[in-house]
C-alpha cells in the first residue's frame, strides 16, 4: 500500500512539473487554441546547489596590523606615546590631549549642578509646604501653580546640569587615547 501511495505521489509530483513547464511556455498557448496535443517530457527532480556571491566593502585586519585611531575631542596635541609598529599594552596611553579647557569645564559642570540641586532642593520644600495649604484649602489655586511651575522648572534645571557635567567629564576622559583589546576598542579597530 505504501508502494503503491509513493508511486501515485511521483506520478502527480512529475504531472504537475509537466503542467508547469508547458505552462510557462509562450508556444503551449498557440497549440492549445490550435486544439493540437501538447508534448510532455518528464525527467527525475534533482538537488541543485547553486553559489551566490555577494560584494561588500570593508577593510580586513589582522590582530598584528596596526589600528588606526582618533581623538573624539579637539584640542592641542601635548603627549605621544607609542610610534606606529610598536607593541602597546591594554590601558598604555597612546597619547593626550591638553585637558585645561576640559577640566575648567568640568569643574564649572559640577558648580553648576551644585547650585541647581541646592535651588531644586528649596523650590521641592517650598512647594510640599504650598501643596499642604493648597490641599487644606488655605492657599489660592493660582498661586499654589506658581510654586509647583517654580518647582517643575528647578526640577529640568537641575537634570541639564547633571547632563552637562556628565557631557564634561566625557569629554575630559576622551582627551585621553588609551590603548583597548581589538573586541572593544573604537571604531571596530
């Protein structure tokens, strides 16, 4: 039975592929409307493997080939390590950047968001002192949305100043061109 179910699905599989050639043929509409009996070839199914070939660009490095690398900040140029072709360690500095102008701006950074915590600070007691007598009835709803903008606008002040000492002290660091592994070093080098 199994026989016989296999033979009746080759049968078919090779009708179909019969079907579909004829099909994609431009003559086998000309014979058809002619009326005229179409010829079938049937021939074994077979597995072809065929290659693609994609092109791509990049570069090919090589853990001995040297790396090229680059400063993410500017500025004036004040140490050179290690020359091309000489074997640095993980961590060696490569070379750095004078970092007055950063550190000035850091140490500004970090005034700055001092100053706005301290001033968030106050605006968040003053404005849970007003939400207590606005919530009690004793304080107009206009002037209690004074203190609550007052807070909201001391609150966003104090975020921008963390983000710029942060963005500062960034920038300090990458005045600073350290050697890193191949896996984690910059631009993939």
């Amino acid at each position: 039975m199994m026989k016989r179910l296999r033979a009746i699905s080759i049968i078919a599989c090779q009708s179909i592929l019969a079907i579909s050639l004829a099909a994609c043929s431009g003559d086998a509409d000309k014979k058809q409307a002619d009326g005229a009996p179409l010829p079938v070839v049937v021939g074994k199914i077979q597995k072809v493997q065929e290659l693609e070939t994609i092109s791509v660009s990049g570069t090919v490095n090589t853990p001995k080939s040297p790396a090229v690398v680059s400063f993410l900040v500017s500025g004036k140029v004040i140490f050179v390590g290690p020359r091309e072709g000489d074997y640095v360690k993980t961590g060696q500095i490569l070379a750095s950047i004078d970092p007055t102008d950063y550190q000035l701006a850091l140490t500004t950074a970090t005034k700055q968001t001092e100053m706005a915590e301290v001033a968030h600070k106050r605006a968040e007691d003053e404005h849970r002192r007003m939400k207590m007598l606005y919530d009690s009835n004793s304080l107009a709803p206009n002037d209690y949305e004074k203190f609550k903008a007052a807070f909201d606008s001391t609150a966003r002040q104090y975020e921008q100043a963390v983000a710029s000492e942060k963005l500062s002290r960034k920038h300090l660091t990458d005045a600073t061109l350290c050697a890193q592994p191949a896996a984690t070093s910059r631009n993939g080098q």
